[in-house]
C-alpha cells in the first residue's frame, strides 16, 4: 500500500540539524533555576506538582525552553493589577 502525501501520518517530533541546536531547546533543572531566579529544588518541586511542565528521563528532569516562556508568561499574567 502506498500512501500520499496528504494521506501521511503526521509526524510532530522536531528536527535538529545538530545536537549543539537540539541542547538549546531542552534545559536542564540547573538552566530553568537561573531563568527563574529559584534553586534547582524548587524548579524540581514545580515539575512534581504539575505547575511548570517537565519530562522526567531517567533521574533526570527535562524542560522544553518554550514550557519554561509559558510558565513565565502566566507568572506575568498573574502580576497584572486589576
């Protein structure tokens, strides 16, 4: 069976040209904590209670850059007078 184009799975995984490209997406505890202003702990704390989204791969807790612009972005949000 073959399928055309308009009749392909879509694929949503991105690709990088590089790992060097991939690594600026994709922040670690220790990165988020300094965009945040909070200790890794705490960034750590936040992935565990739902409020800042997060993978966990392996031990390892992973941020995608642009979850960390929206959690940001709903602090500000919140700051905004009524």
């Amino acid at each position: 069976m073959t399928l055309h184009r308009s009749e392909a799975p879509v694929c949503t995984t991105l690709q990088y040209a590089d790992a060097n490209e991939a690594a600026q997406y994709v922040l670690g505890p220790d990165e988020v904590a300094r965009i945040l202003d909070l200790s890794p702990h705490d960034v750590r704390g936040l992935a565990r209670q739902g409020r800042l989204r997060a993978r966990k791969m392996g031990t390892q807790w992973r941020f995608r850059r642009d979850d960390v612009l929206v959690y940001l972005s709903r602090l500000s949000q919140n700051d905004k007078p009524i």
